[in-house]
C-alpha cells in the first residue's frame, strides 16, 4: 500500500503545477486583442501602453512564466511589445528552474531569489523594488498583473519605517514557534510591512490591477493569502493586538513591533487599504484563483478510486495540533478495521479496502528548548505510526506531504508510515516526539523500499498539505 500513498500524493502535486494553471486561466485572443483571465475577466490590450508583471512566493517563477509566454504570444498583433513589458519575480531559493530565469529575464523580468520561512534583506530588497515599480509606472493606462502563492510573506517583505528586518525576522521567528496558524499570522504581519493587506494594490493606483492566485490558505481567504497585498483588508488593529495577547505573545515580541501594535489601536498608525479605499471602490482589482488545496485534494481522490479503494474526502480544513489530527485519523482507521470482526462492527464511513484524504495544513507547537527537527507532516506521520503500532493495526499506511515539497526547515516533503514502522526503527518514538524530532527519528531506516521520509524536492508549487491513509 505504500506504493499506491505515495502515487496519491504525486497526482495531488501534479494536479496543482503552477505553469499548467496559468495556461489554463489566462489565454490571449488574437482576433479581438485580447487578455482573457479566469471564466469571466477579458482585458482590452488597447487600452494599456505598459505592462507590469509581479510575483512572488514558491510558485512565483513557473507562475510569471505562464503569464509572459501568454503576452509573448501576442507580440505581433497587440501594442504590448517587449520593451513595454517590465518585472520583477521574487522565488525562494532553488525553486525557480534556470530555463524560466532565462526566459523571464530574457523580457527583461528580474529574477531575485530570497528567503523563506524567514525573511532576509533580499526579500526586502525584492519588495521594495516591486514598490518602486508600481509606483513610478501608476496610471490609468498601466497593468498590472500580480502572480502570488504560497510563501509570499516572507519573500515579499518590506518593513515599516519603524522597524528593521532583524525585527521582522525576529517576530516570524516567535510566530512559527507559537503554534498559531498561518492564517493569524499574517493578520499580525500585514500590521508591521508595507505592501501588505492592500498596500501593493493602492501604491499601483490608479493602475488596473490584475492578482492570480495560488492558494496555500484553506478557504482561499483572499485577503490571507500571502497576507492579501492586492486585496482589501478584513482585519485591524485589535484584532492583531487581541491575537498577541490571546498566546501570550507580547513578551517575546520585538519591543518596536509591540510599541506599534499599541500605537494601531491606539489610533496613532494608519490601517491598511478598506474596500472603501478608491482603488478597491473603483473596480480597478480583479483576483482570480488559479489553484488551491482542494483541487489537489480532488486529484487525489480520483486517484485512490482509479487504484480501487473506497475513497471519502474527509476536507480542506484540516487544522490543529499535529498530534492531535494523527490521533483522529487513527481511530477512524481503527474503526474502519474493526468491519473485519463482523456483524455489529460496521463502520458507514468507507468499506474497505479505504482511502481517507484530507487537505489541510496542521501546527507543531514548540516548547522552549526543543532542539529536534521536523516538521508538521513528518510529526503526524509519526504519531500515527505510534498510535496504530500500539493498536496492532498492520494493514494501514498513512503519507502526509507539503505540496510545495518542503516539510518544516527540512529536505524532507512529508513521511509515509505504516502499522510496522515503528519495530524497523530504533529508539523511542515518545522521545523523538518530546523533542519534535521526528525527521531523524525517521531517517534512520529503510522500509522495504522506501525509507519513511518522502523527499520530493522542490515543486514549484503550494496549496498547503495532503494527507491519505489506506486501510484494507
């Protein structure tokens, strides 16, 4: 069964490749001279002399070439020629192919690369350059096409004038160890950087700005998304001070990042962009969603039902402590075992053999001190493991993933685990567990032919985690 997991998840990265998802929402019209983004948008090109083209987060490099493929193709009939057509991609290190560097900045597209999960002062670097040409190139006949997904955040990172990039970094670093989950994060980071929660969008005005998405937030909140730079904010002040305060928080933080939380709700900071703020009340921004964990999910689905189980999609929001989510799954495929003792031991959920795929992305809280390395699937991976060795459940796998390839500060992807991992392993698992070390915990033995850790490499892509477990 561990082949078949581990064929699941690869349809579920597949069916969310960044560059087939551009191709397939964006298409220029010849006939008409045209842009047709997503179902419904159709872009006049005569009206535009410029075109800005922006991205940025792990899909950013496969996701600008798609688009610049697309206006490339319409050189000859509409009035966007080469020299009218500037950029910048901001990618995360080795997640950009040398092909799409050459093609991007053969169009004079610069290609930066920066940090991630942390920032570094190249993605400030990158975001303030990104600023810059928005800005200067602002008016009515200007585009504006923005390529965001997974990891914008952090690669696009400009601080306040207040503070310095220690202190974001500073505060990322508190906010990954809190257990809070992305989506709160970002309702604190879009307080404490310009270009976020609508910032991008209103330096751009009164340009017309266009936001593909890749969505690595569950729900495709879209002002959540890699902090929601194109898009009205939802949140405020408070309701990041309430965050702080609620996880106890505000001792750990940087002074200067608290001073201004304190100075928003106060009244004494300006919030981010509202839907009533002229760019947003005008019409000028349009958003469409490419890609996101739930049609990776799907892929996933259909998948296990071509192999032949008994597939149920358990959702895209599965949330929570790591730990706690490997302890549900495990009970749902021990309930699912017991159909095998007979009558008055069914089971409605699935007939077996089963497939139980979820989508998702989980958290790992870290205790001070903790010096182990993992991350939030390789640790639901390995709790499940204990659970169902120690309920004696042989015939059941579990592969959890990172879509994007990348499983906490690890080479790692995820772990693909199974009722006998945990004898072909030596050590404790309860002690790799306290110290969250579940990645060396699970490195250090093969399993018939695939060791535990799935390292995929890279992607190119992000819409969060994927989760399957098969039980016969």
């Amino acid at each position: 069964m561990t082949d078949d997991a581990l064929s699941i998840v690869q349809k579920a990265i597949d069916a969310v490749d960044p560059y087939a998802a551009i191709r397939s929402n964006v298409h220029f019209d010849s006939e008409t001279n045209s842009l047709q983004v997503g179902a419904a948008k159709s872009l006049d090109l005569n009206q535009f002399d410029d075109v800005v083209l922006v991205a940025f987060g792990k899909a950013s490099s496969a996701m600008a070439t798609g688009v610049l493929e697309q206006l490339s193709e319409g050189e000859t009939t509409t009035n966007i020629k080469n020299n009218n057509i500037q950029g910048v991609v901001i990618v995360k290190d080795d997640h950009g192919t040398e092909k799409e560097q050459a093609t991007l900045e053969s169009h004079g597209i610069s290609f930066l690369e920066a940090s991630h999960p942390v920032p570094d002062a190249r993605s400030a670097h990158g975001a303030m350059e990104i600023m810059k040409m928005v800005s200067e190139t602002a008016n009515s006949r200007t585009l504006v096409i923005c390529c965001i997904s997974g990891g914008g955040s952090a690669l696009f990172c400009l601080p306040q004038e207040r503070l310095t990039l220690d202190d974001l970094q500073r505060t990322n670093a508190v906010l990954l160890a809190s257990g809070l989950s992305i989506q709160d994060m970002n309702v604190i980071r879009k307080r404490l950087e310009d270009g976020k929660g609508g910032r991008l969008a209103a330096a751009a005005y009164p340009s017309t700005v266009i936001s593909l998405i890749l969505s690595d937030v569950l729900g495709d909140p879209l002002d959540l998304i890699a902090s929601g730079p194109t898009v009205p904010d939802t949140s405020n002040w408070l309701d990041a001070w309430q965050l702080v305060q609620k996880n106890n928080l505000e001792d750990k933080l940087p002074e200067d990042v608290v001073q201004i939380l304190k100075d928003g709700i106060n009244g004494d900071m300006p919030d981010s962009p509202s839907e009533d703020s002229a760019i947003f009340r005008e019409g000028k921004c349009e958003t469409i969603v490419v890609g996101n964990n739930e049609r990776a999910v799907e892929a996933a689905a259909t998948e296990a039902k071509r192999i032949g189980y008994d597939t149920k999609v358990l959702g895209c929001r599965v949330e929570g402590e790591a730990k706690h989510v490997a302890n549900v799954f495990a009970a749902m495929a021990q309930q699912l075992t017991l159909q095998r003792n007979g009558p008055g031991q069914d089971f409605s959920l699935a007939t077996l053999p089963a497939a139980l795929i979820s989508g998702g992305e989980t958290t790992v809280s870290i205790e001070p001190g903790s010096d182990g390395k993992g991350g939030r699937n390789q640790e639901l991976a390995l709790v499940f493991a204990d659970c169902i060795g120690k309920l004696g459940l042989r015939d059941v796998v579990l592969a959890s993933v990172g879509t994007d390839g990348t499983d906490g500060p690890t080479d790692a992807a995820g772990a693909v685990v199974d009722g006998g991992t945990l004898e072909r392993l030596e050590g404790s698992a309860e002690d790799a567990l306290r110290h969250h070390d579940a990645y060396n915990f699970l490195d250090q033995v093969e399993s018939d032919s695939h060791k535990p850790l799935i390292k995929t490499g890279p992607t190119g892509t992000n819409v969060a985690d994927v989760c399957v477990v098969l039980i016969r």
